[in-house]
C-alpha cells in the first residue's frame, strides 16, 4: 500500500513540474526588437562565480574599443566582428548550461515602457539533461535606439529546469 502511495505522489510532483514548465513557455511576447546573434561559444569570464548574479552576467558595450576588451573579458576565440556603433549595441550574456542540453538564442523584446528588456533562450534537448554547469557565451548585436533607455535585463530559459527568470542590471565594462 505505501508503495502505491509513494507512486501517487511522484507522479504529482512530475505532472505539476511538467504543467509549470508549459505555463513558463508560454510567455506574453512584448515588442520584439531587431537582434542578430554575433557568436556564441562555451567560454564565460575567469572570476564569473565572483561576479556572476543568479547564475549570469549581461553587459552592454557602445564602442568598439569596449566590445574587443569584452569579447577577451569573456574568452572569446576568434577576432571580433566590426560593428555598426551608429545603429547597433552589443549585449554579452555569460552563464552556465547543461552539457547535454544547450542554450540557443531565440529572440529579444521590451516592455511597453522600453526600460527592461528579454532575452529568450531555448534549452535544445535530445532526452535529459546532465545536472551539469558547462560554460556559455552569447554576444547579440541589438538596435540601439530601441534599447536605448533599457536598464534591466531579464533572462528567460524555456524547455529548461531552472524556473526563475531573473532580472539583472548591465555589469560595467572592465
């Protein structure tokens, strides 16, 4: 008898996991914002657990000067694009994804008031997911005059495990 019992209540705790997790894709778009994905690789800062907040670091960066210290910040290979400073800004996310199962941009938007904006991500899964912490950079060219007034960037991850979407301010350049 308890066995059944204790069978009832893990499937209600994977059913009720499973309907949180449709209830969190299934969020309100507010005004998508033109946004190109520059790169995207498995690096991130050396001190990110010093610096990092809920598990990521976001930076704005306006000048290319800015953009080349950023992108070896991060530990980016490569050489870093050219950008268009006049009508473009580069966003830096760093964070952490399970080995198995990466993060891929999807889209960004605003709220009404243009004063925080969402970056998207996609957990792209084949099965389940290793409960593993592997590093990831995402770098995001964004039209300026849209972002222009952004102070607040939230993170939201869906298909993912980790249900708070947190809500970060731009990390200072170094």
């Amino acid at each position: 008898m308890k066995s059944k019992s204790l069978l009832s209540v893990v499937l209600l705790i994977l059913l009720g996991n499973g309907l949180v997790g449709c209830f969190n894709s299934n969020v309100d778009q507010g005004l998508i914002v033109p946004s190109e994905l520059l790169t995207t690789e498995k690096s991130f800062p050396n001190d990110f657990f010093e610096i990092a907040e809920q598990g990521f670091i976001v930076s704005k960066v306006t000048t290319q000067s800015d953009f080349n210290k950023q992108w070896e910040f991060f530990g980016l290979s490569d050489n870093p694009a050219q950008i268009d400073w006049k009508n473009h800004v580069v966003i830096f996310l760093g964070t952490g994804e399970s080995g198995t199962c990466p993060m891929e941009f999807q889209f960004v938007d605003l709220n009404e008031e243009k004063t925080k904006m969402t970056i998207h991500l996609k957990e792209k899964s084949k099965g389940a997911c290793t409960d593993d912490f592997t590093p990831r950079t995402i770098v995001l060219s964004v039209n300026a005059k849209e972002i222009s007034n952004v102070s607040l960037v939230e993170i939201n991850r869906s298909g993912g495990s980790n249900l708070i979407n947190p809500v970060l301010e731009f990390l200072e350049s170094k």
